[in-house]
C-alpha cells in the first residue's frame, strides 16, 4: 500500500503542473472528434481547453499513482487510451527513464496540441497513435511483443472498454497492471468493471473508486479491495 501513500504524500512534478494551472485558463475553442460516450460537461463539437482540463485529465494525485505502480512492478512498456491533453502521458514517460509510452487519441485536433506539449518537454519515450482506436489499437499490438502497464481512459462505453480489455489481454506481461478509469462514471462502466472481475477470479483487483486496478501478477494471491483514495 505504500504506492498509495505515496502518491498521496509525494510533491507533485511542478513543470507538469505549471502547464496544467495554463489550460486551465486556457479559453482556446478547438474542434471535437469524439468517437465514445462523449463528455459529461458538454456534448458541443468545439470545447475549450480549459474545459477539457478542467474535465478530462488525471489529477496529479492519481498520476502520481500510476508512477509509483510503474516504478513498483518495474513496467516498462506502457499502453495509454486516451492521451487527451498530454499531462497524464508526461507523468507516465517520467515514471522511469526506461519506459516507453504509446497513447492513443481519436481527435485530431488534441492529437496537434499533444504532440507539441511532447515536442516542448522533450518525451523522446511518448509516441501518440492518433485515430480511432479501434482500429489502431490492434494495428499496434501486432507489432510489439508483451505490455507492462494499460491505462484505459478512452470512450466510455460497454462495449469499447471491453473490446479494448480483451485485445490486450494476450498481450499482458507476467506482472501486467490494467487500470480502468471511470468505472463508476456510467451504469455501462460499472457494469463492465464487474463483467472483468467475474471472468478473472485469479487477479488482484483494487477498487479506488475513480478507477479500478487490475494486477496480473501471479506470485500475489488474489484479492478484491476497495481503498479509499
């Protein structure tokens, strides 16, 4: 549980966060693509981006989180659905100099500002996969052996989470780590959240609330736990 505490106890990354505080003010309109359940905020075809900051980002807290888990189980290949403003993929390239973060994003318009945020921190280890990820998820996992570390944070349906879950799955290391954001965001999210828990009684399961963590490894007896984060 220390990762936990951690995150928690820890300083935040003050370079991330400065470019957090400026999409916060950030009133820039940008064209939306949303191939999912869209936004609890706003279902307009342009948003800005201090919307989408304010909405649809990990706080730093939680990205924290996902450091510490990465750093703990040694992950290095690193699978990110939902790459969004490219905050919580600059926490994830820093978790370890060894890791290499592939993130997906289905706006064009966010993949052009991702992709600059990337160019201006220097994250040589990012490399975004614009498109639907549907499409580009499997095109991807035909090209690379095994994967360490899965954050699912991408459309919001039953359907594509799931669909997502069981295209990774022959693709998870021995001491794998699957988060899925937003299980309790819809009834369809919660209910694919225990649709995975049903199939897979074996793995550690971590109920955070915010999002559910699914641990691979074998040599850690199953559990279900549910923390308050």
């Amino acid at each position: 549980m220390e990762c936990f505490r951690s995150a928690k106890r820890d300083p935040d990354d003050p370079q991330i966060e400065v470019l957090r505080k400026s999409f916060n003010r950030n009133k820039t309109l940008i064209d939306i693509i949303d191939y999912g359940a869209g936004s609890k905020l706003s279902s307009k075809t342009t948003r800005t981006l201090q919307s989408i900051a304010h909405g649809g980002i990990s706080t730093a807290k939680y990205s924290k989180l996902f450091q510490k888990l990465i750093r703990y189980f040694g992950s290095r290949k690193i699978v990110e659905l939902g790459t969004s403003l490219g905050i919580n993929t600059i926490y994830l390239s820093r978790s370890n100099p060894e890791v290499k973060v592939w993130t997906f994003e289905g706006c064009s318009s966010i993949v052009n500002i991702a992709s600059e945020v990337f160019s201006d921190f220097g994250c040589s280890n990012v490399e975004i996969i614009p498109g639907n990820i549907a499409d580009t998820l499997p095109r991807l996992l035909n090209d690379i052996q095994e994967i360490d570390f899965v954050l699912i944070d991408a459309t919001h349906t039953y359907q594509a989470t799931y669909a997502y879950f069981e295209l990774i799955l022959s693709k998870l290391s021995e001491k794998a780590v699957v988060i899925i954001d937003d299980i309790y965001w819809s009834k369809e999210m919660t209910s694919v959240w225990k649709k995975i828990l049903q199939q897979h009684l074996e793995i550690v399961s971590i109920d955070i609330y915010r999002c559910g963590i699914l641990i691979f490894d074998k040599s850690i007896q199953a559990e279900r736990v549910k923390l308050a984060f």
